[in-house]
C-alpha cells in the first residue's frame, strides 16, 4: 500500500494560468496530483463528483460562476476540500469575502511562483487524514506515466509491470480533438469517454487528448467512437491501425496518430480518422498559374479567372498531403493579390480593404480545408459584387458623354485631371481609356476641337487672334499659335490671310 496523492482541481478562465500552474512543478515528485481543470465555477462543480479533488486552486474573477460563489458553495457542500484563491491586487474585497466562506489561502497572480504554491499545499496537505492507495491503482498510475514518457518519444524500459495490466492482446491510439478547435478536452468529457470504454469490455488510459485502448473486437470500438462517442461531444476521433508489441506505442503514434493529426485538416467530416482513408489515390497537383490568373483579370476576363481558381481550389483541397501552412498561404496570397488587381484597375475598394483583414484572420485560425475554402468564397462574393458596381465600372460610363462634356466645356481651361475628376476616373485610367476608344490622346482631342473651332473664327469675323485664342482656351497665346501650326501648317495670321485670298 503506497500514500495517496493529494487531487487537485484548477479553476481559471485563462488557459495560459492552468498551463502555467500543470508545469509549474512536478506534481508527482512533490506528492501531488492534477486531477481536473475547469474554466469557471460551475463547470468545476460538476467535476467534483467525477474527480474527487482534495484541492482547489481557483481564481477570483470569472464568467458564468467565480470563485466568490464556487467557494461558498464547495464549503457548504464539501467542506473537507481546501481551496486557495488566486487574485490580482485589484481583488482584495473579493478575497476578503472568501475567507468568510471558509478558503484557507490566498496567493497574488504577479507573485505566484512554484515554491509560494508548493508551501501553501504542503502546508494544507499536513491537515488531511494519511490515507491509502491500493496495488492496483497504484500500477495504473504508473502505467499511464510510462505511456505518457513513451508518447513523449522518451524510451521506457520493458517489464511485466507495463503489460499486466493489461487483459486483451491488442492495443490501439486514438487521439481525440474538438471539432470546432476550441482546446483540450474537459475532465468531464475524459471520464465520461473511459467510462463508457470500460462499460464495452475495454481499458484505456488517458494522457491529454490521448488514448490508449486494449482490447478484442476492435470492429466494434469503431462502432462505438463514430456512433456514441464522437456524436455525443462533437469529436473527431484519430485511430491508429491495432498492434500488439505494447512497446511499439511511440512508434504507432509518430508513424500513425500524428500523420492523422496533420491530415484531419482535410477530412472535417469523417468522426472516426483511420490510416484507411489515406488510401485515397493523390494525383499530382498541377502548378496554379498566378501570371495567367492575373493577366485574365487585368483584360476583365474574370469569368475565365474565377473558374480557374475554383478549380485550382478544389484540387488543392483534396491534398491531404499538402502541409496546412502552404495550403493556408496559397488562399492568402490570392487574397492579395486579387486586391492590389482591383486597386491598379481603379475600382473602389475600400470596402473590401477593410474586409480583406478578417478573411486573412480566418484563414489564419481555420480548423478545416472546407472553413478556408468558405473564407476564400466570401470574399469572391465581395470582390464580385466590386466588380460589378457600377460607380466603380470605367466601361458604364460611356465615351461618348465624355466627349459631349469636352465638346462644352473646351473653352474653360479643361485638363485630364479635371476631366477624370468629373467622371470619377483616375487620371491615368482616363487617359488610356480615352486613348483605346479615340485612337488618340485626351490632348490631341482637345486641341483639334479648339483649333477647328479657332478657324471657323478666324475665317468668320476680325477679331484679334489673341482675343481667338482666349475664346477656344488658351491661356497662353504663343502656344496656341504654336499648336494650330502644327496642326494646320500655317500661323493663325498666315490662315487668315489664305481663307480671305481664296474668298476674294
């Protein structure tokens, strides 16, 4: 018979904090034993029945149920349990009011350290009864270490103590994730899952999210993973292939569970992960042509280019061979790159701008390949809807209003820019905009509508010539003697003097 461990219990809606308290010490070597964490009080509370926890290290500030009520509650309830608050400075009231309920210590968050903890349970260990485990539970105890050293990739010496535990001649792993990526797995949902295992003829042992089963009729555990266990809890169970060398446990989880772990990113919907479903056939995936993509986009073929890349996605998707960072990083990169095509082409997209970063951030933090691709397909939707607005479409707006506009307004000092303005173009589109449906520049158009207008003038009436070109809009009288040369290969004046000679 061997002294029991005292069974601790964390609280603490900061996962970073239970971390940081299980690794603190090692809890076997100083006698103690972590039994169970909870987020908030009530979830602790339903865990008490299940893990039995001489200890309770709880915070002060937290959702649904805090430490105030969860103390008050555990000490009308189970007052044989000793708790320990943690507290920020902030939180004295609070502490006070707990001490009323019965709680033996507190510790401050900033100065809580491995040996400050160690002295207040070693000092609240002294109050309980000396109490006694059996041989049983004792081997138990040691095999799952042993399991957990050789998970670890840690080599553990054979001995009968390892393997008479056991009653059956097969073992297997399953490794055992939230489907929606939410973290680790509450004591509740690890004894509910051994129970329920031990009720079907089989013994396992859980070390985090890890199982280990042995057993016979491996058929049926399939069974009851995919049709209970995983439906009742929304888990994606990983199953390795059965063995029967207990020391090959290292090896079946590095060749096995940990190859299903990086592939389950890519089978969301399968509940039960074998090596089977890796038999599926993997083609070569033909290199995405990003040159050809963004060339499709800026000749406005996006019809050709959204079909390509929907294509390309559903190829990339089932490739389970594929690491999850390129994979991430290929929707990514599209993203950008679609965005700086639009930006250049001079759509508005301050809006997808802004949405841009939350489509990356979801891609970031997605658990699946179908919650990337479903990223990716809300944001073609927006840059679909960008495309097709027709503020933001050059093509709407037709040239020949911007024709009409220069013809009426030639006169007034005109220029590209303002030009561009009145339309919502930037200038730069505008100009080779206008250059591709007029065969010639914005300039050259509007010196041959001011010129042509300047010799119906100078043939019609005798108004000085600088008062002429004033009239057609120039500022400046030498350059538009200067442009109706070149255009007409005479001075103004010269012009004049042909027109009369040829009426007389």
């Amino acid at each position: 018979m061997a002294l029991e461990r005292g069974r601790l219990l964390i609280v603490d809606d900061e996962i970073l904090i239970r971390q940081g308290i299980k690794h603190y010490v090692n809890w076997e070597q100083e006698g103690f034993e972590i039994v169970g964490e909870a987020a908030h009080g009530q979830e602790a509370l339903d865990l008490i029945e299940v893990v039995k926890p001489d200890f309770i290290i709880t915070d002060i500030v937290m959702p649904i149920m805090d430490g105030e009520e969860l103390t008050r509650i555990v000490k009308e309830k189970y007052p044989h349990i000793e708790v320990i608050v943690l507290s920020s400075f902030g939180d004295f009231d609070y502490v006070r009011s707990t001490f009323q309920n019965g709680v033996l210590d507190y510790i401050l968050k900033p100065k809580l350290d491995a040996e400050s903890l160690l002295a207040v349970l070693r000092k609240m260990k002294k109050r309980l009864p000396a109490r006694k485990i059996d041989e049983e539970e004792a081997l138990n105890t040691f095999v799952a270490n042993a399991v957990r050293k050789m998970l670890s990739g840690y080599e553990v010496e054979h001995s009968l103590k390892l393997t008479d535990r056991f009653l059956h001649r097969k073992y297997c792993l399953v490794s055992v994730e939230q489907r929606d990526g939410t973290g680790e797995l509450s004591s509740a949902v690890k004894t509910w899952i051994n129970s329920g295992l031990s009720e079907q003829g089989y013994i396992c042992f859980i070390t985090d999210n890890i199982l280990l089963i042995n057993g016979d009729n491996f058929k049926a555990l399939h069974s009851f993973l995919e049709n209970t266990v995983a439906i009742k809890y929304n888990l994606q169970l990983i199953v390795s292939g059965e063995f029967e060398d207990f020391m090959q446990i290292g090896k079946i989880y590095k060749e096995e569970i940990l190859k299903l772990i990086k592939c389950s990113f890519y089978f969301p919907d399968i509940p039960v992960l074998t090596v089977q479903h890796l038999h599926i056939t993997v083609t070569e995936l033909e290199k995405f042509h990003l040159d050809w993509f963004i060339n499709e986009f800026k000749c406005k073929r996006f019809d050709s280019a959204f079909a390509y890349l929907e294509d390309h996605v559903a190829a990339i998707s089932s490739m389970y061979t594929l690491d999850v960072y390129e994979y991430k990083s290929f929707f990514s990169n599209i993203i950008f790159n679609i965005t700086i095509l639009l930006s250049n082409m001079e759509y508005e997209i301050h809006s997808l701008e802004q949405s841009k970063y939350v489509y990356l951030k979801g891609i970031e933090e997605a658990n699946s390949a179908e919650e990337v691709v479903k990223k990716l397909e809300c944001f073609l939707r927006d840059t679909k809807t960008v495309i097709n607005t027709v503020k933001t479409k050059p093509e709407n707006v037709n040239i020949k209003n911007i024709i009409a506009y220069m013809n009426e307004h030639y006169r007034e000092p005109l220029t590209l820019t303002n030009v561009a303005q009145h339309f919502h173009f930037n200038p730069s589109y505008l100009s080779s905009y206008f250059s591709t449906h007029m065969k010639e520049g914005f300039s050259e158009y509007l010196n041959r509508v001011r010129i042509e207008e300047a010799s119906k003038l100078l043939v019609a009436g005798t108004a000085p010539i600088s008062e002429i070109s004033g009239i057609v809009g120039y500022s400046d009288h030498s350059y538009f003697c200067k442009v109706f040369k070149k255009m007409t290969g005479l001075s103004p004046s010269q012009f004049r003097r042909r027109q009369w000679v040829e009426k007389s």
